[in-house]
C-alpha cells in the first residue's frame, strides 16, 4: 500500500493514530518494496542489503556504526524485524516474541545495537520489545495496562520510549529505565492520547500530544521524561516531533499560518521553533537530526515531486539529496529519515511498486561543509 502525502491524508493518519491502539503516527510511510542498499561512507559505491527470503524490505533505523534496523519479508511470507552488521553487511531475522509466529518490525536502534519495536503475541495484540546488544535476545516491554504496545526510540543507556494503550483504552506516550526495565506513562498536554517517537541520551523524549483544546502538539520532556512541555507550532493547529539530537533539538513538522505543513527545527531543549522550508515546493517534513544539527527528510519541489533533502549543521541549507548522490538510473530518493553522527543517510526510494532503503556516507558531509564554506 502506498501513501498520498497530502494534508488531507495526513491528517487522517493522524486521527487514526490518535484513537486506534498501535497505529503507526504521522511520519509513516507505506510501500511496496524490492530493494535496499547503503551507499559507503566514502562514496565508493552501493551494497545491496538483501532480504530475510521474501521480496519486501524497509529500513527504519540507524547507528553510528551503520547498523541497520527495519522489517522484512521472509521465504514463507511473514514480516519480520531484522537487525545488519556494521555498515549494513549481512542482515539477521530478530525473530518475534513468540518464536516463528506473526511478525514484528524494528523501529530504533542505539550504539550497542539494541534494538526496539513492536512484535506480535497474540491474535490482534503486539507488544514493544527490546533486545541485548547487537539484537541478541527479544524481551517483552509490556504495556500501560491496555492490549499493544510499541517501542519507536531507544538510546545509549537503553531507556526506551515510544506508545501504549492504558487500562482505560487510552494511548498514552511512555518511557522505561534503562535497558527496558520499568514502564512509565508520561501522561498527555491536557488531551486524551498521546505517543513518543524519540529520545536522546539524556532521556529527553519527543512526540505528539492531543491539548485540553484538542489540538495536536509535538512536545519534548525533561531529563528522564519528567515534564511534558508544548513545542508549539509555525502558526497553524498542528505539529508534531519526529527526532531529537543530544543537544535536545528537536525536528519534526507543523502547520504555518498560511496552511502548509512545514519541517521545522528547535533550538537546544526545544526552545524556538525554526520553519526550515522547502525545496521550492508546498510542503516538507523534517524525519531525524544529528548531534550537528544536520536535518534529513523530505520536501516537495517546484515541480511536484517528493524529493529527500539534508541540511548542514544547526538545520542551515536546505539542499535536495538526488543532487549529492550517485543512484541507480531511474531511481530518485523520495525522503530520508534518518541520520547518524557520521554523516549516514537512511533514505526511502519509492519507484512504482518499490520501496528501498539507500545510506550516504560521509561525502555528504564533506559536500555540506564545502558547500557552506564557498558561500
């Protein structure tokens, strides 16, 4: 299934994701997928990661050592959660927590190679879970009370946040101590739901809360998760936080005072709330961010399409990744969605009926810092 990233449909996502236990949020994206490759971290040329047997793969995380995380289809049919080595050599089926049955998916992944998602457990439940290092191991994180969980961050301690229905049917933002260990609720802004999407090392966690108004806001924490604190918004209703770095800046998207939906960025902790614009287009999204303050994601151009974009450090320049890489012919990054401390870009390639994952290496950040320096 392919998504229109239209306001409209966004917007319907978000709805869902605000009401239906183990939604996927705002920044999901679905596609029918063939290939995955990683461009090397100098440039030299793509490494197919292969699959777990099946014909799908997606990527949906990344390490400083270019660990790889994601789900796959394997040889009878099933989605699982895989885990590569460094630089995204060989790729290795987590299994689910129930052994060879149902499917699970990788959503985060830190320096130790822990990994974080959600699997399923039973009929119509899925739990978040943690592995050991280097994907060693699936654990059950349990839930808030309710019937699914999911895990979507993870950092160096192994503190884990992401989304769990409450006993009272509710879906609330949670994290846990390290290594997974104890599962806390982190409450809403005053709305009914909300959900986490990352954390950095200090334990700050980013994501989206409905308000005492209704309106749905990104927000960021405190160390720890203590104190939900509104991002607000670049004018409009809505916004919502994607990725955090370790200086507690914060990306994501918002609405503007004229309509569109824009990626932003925050200073450190979150305060100021900076529209990083477009690629000449209506629209664009900001999907993760280094400890530089490189921010990957994606933009519509002048022309219509959806093109991945990096900036520099802090968020400055806006620059369309296709003009940066060599690709396949044919192929046209359509969003990135993750960065790493090296430069590494995790970026979709959404061709008719194909989905992959492509990682460009350090040239980029060369190219950025040259590209700043000449102006």
């Amino acid at each position: 299934m392919k998504i229109t990233r239209s306001s409209t449909m966004q917007n319907l996502i978000l709805a869902a994701a605000l009401t239906i236990g183990f939604a996927s949020s705002a920044l999901a994206q679905f596609y029918q997928g063939e290939h995955a490759y990683i461009v090397d971290s100098v440039g030299k040329g793509l490494t197919d990661l292969g699959t777990l047997g099946g014909g799908f793969r997606s990527a949906r995380g990344i390490n400083d050592a270019g660990q790889v995380v994601g789900e796959s289809n394997t040889a009878t049919g099933g989605s699982h959660a895989f885990i590569t080595g460094p630089n995204g050599l060989g790729i290795t089926d987590l299994g689910t927590l129930t052994g060879s049955t149902g499917g699970s998916v990788a959503y985060g992944i830190n320096d130790a190679g822990q990994v974080v998602g959600g699997s399923y457990t039973a009929p119509g439940t899925d739990h978040a879970f943690i592995t050991g290092p280097n994907g060693v191991g699936m654990t059950d994180l349990g839930t808030l009370g309710g019937r699914n969980s999911k895990a979507l961050g993870i950092n160096d301690a192994g503190q884990v946040a992401g989304e769990s229905n409450t006993a009272a049917g509710a879906r609330h933002a949670f994290i846990t101590g390290p290594n997974g260990v104890g599962i806390t609720d982190l409450g809403t802004l005053g709305g009914a739901s909300s959900f986490a999407s990352g954390i950095n090392d200090a334990g700050q966690v980013v994501g989206l809360s409905n308000t005492a108004t209704g309106l749905a806001h990104a927000f960021i924490t405190g160390p720890n998760g203590v104190g939900m604190t509104d991002l607000g918004t670049l004018g409009g209703g809505y916004s919502e936080a994607h990725g955090i770095n370790g200086a507690g800046q914060v990306v994501g998207e918002s609405d503007t005072a004229a309509g569109a939906r824009h990626a932003f960025i925050t200073g450190p902790n979150g305060v100021d709330i900076t529209d990083l614009g477009t690629l000449a287009g209506g629209s664009s999204l900001a999907s993760g961010i280094n400890d530089a303050g490189q921010v990957v994601g994606w933009s519509i151009t002048a022309a219509g399409a959806y093109q991945a974009f990096i900036t520099g450090p802090n968020g400055v320049g806006m620059t369309d990744l296709n003009s940066l890489v060599s690709q396949p012919g044919g192929v046209v990054l359509s969003e990135a969605t993750g960065i790493n401390n090296h430069g590494q870009v995790a970026a979709n390639i959404p061709e008719p009926e194909t989905y992959a994952m492509l990682l460009a290496g350090l040239v980029l950040v060369g190219f950025i810092a040259r590209r700043r320096k000449t102006a």
